[in-house]
C-alpha cells in the first residue's frame, strides 16, 4: 500500500520549509559582518588607530555587537559632546572652556592647540589677557643711616 500526503500535510511541510529557510537567512544577517566593522577591522589592521591590533579588534567587535543592539550612540558631533562637557561648568571656567572649543570670543584671549589624539590626546589652552587699575609704585626713601 502506498502512503499518500493529504494537502494538508503538504502546506504543513511547505510552511516549514520556508520557516527554516526563513529562519536560516535570519540567522546569516545576524551574523554576517556588517560594512561598519569591516571599516573598524580594516583600521585595526592597517595600523590608523591608536591602539594596539589586538585590543582595536576587541573594541571593532564590541561596537558591532552594540551596533545590532541599538545600543551604539554616536549622536551629536564632536563638538557638540566637548559643549556638553562645558556644560558641568560654571562663570569664568564655562567661558574658557567654551573658548577652548569654539576659539577666542574676545579679543583677550588667545587660544592655543596641541598635541594629537594618536599621542594621547589634544590639549587646549586658553590665555586670558585682562587689565586692571595702574598701580603706582612710590621710589623707596634712603634708609636712615644707622646710629652710631
């Protein structure tokens, strides 16, 4: 005697198939690199970061897991995060950090750049030059001869 499929079954299989394949695709975009860490590895083993080859695949790594996670926020520009950080200060300390970012914003101040991220970082320095009363200082009198 011979087995028949009714077409029930059939459908059946066929909805499987398809979940399979369905779920194997899904699987493959999972885990297939995406173009942002082949850009991150490609900088790792071309030497462009500043870190060392095994510790900047670690990072490459991390960054695409948080990546699929939504977790990853690059929102805003550099700028906009080093004003973020100015923003914990206060007064005069706000403004100079403000100019250190920005540039002078008045024409007492002189703003200076150096140093490079590769090298551990960049630093600002911000020179404020400000005027105040003129002093007068009076010639000192001879001292008295001492007595004798």
């Amino acid at each position: 005697m011979r087995p028949t499929i009714s077409f029930l079954t059939a459908a059946g299989i066929g909805a499987a198939v398809a979940l399979l394949s369905g779920a194997a695709s899904a699987a493959d975009a999972a885990t297939k690199p995406t173009p942002a860490y082949m850009k991150d590895r490609a900088d790792c083993d071309a030497g462009r970061t500043a870190q060392d080859r095994a510790t900047c695949l670690k990072e490459a790594g991390a960054a695409a897991q948080e990546r699929k996670r939504n977790g990853l926020d690059n929102a805003g520009s550099p700028r906009e995060n080093a004003l973020e950080r100015c923003n914990a200060l206060t007064g005069k300390d706000k403004t100079d950090c403000v100019a250190r970012i920005d540039g002078p914003m008045k024409s007492n101040q002189q703003v200076t750049t150096s140093g490079s991220v590769s090298g551990g970082g960049i630093i600002r320095e911000t020179k404020t030059t400000t005027t105040g009363p003129a002093v007068v200082i009076e010639p000192m009198a001879a001292p008295a001869s001492a007595p004798k």
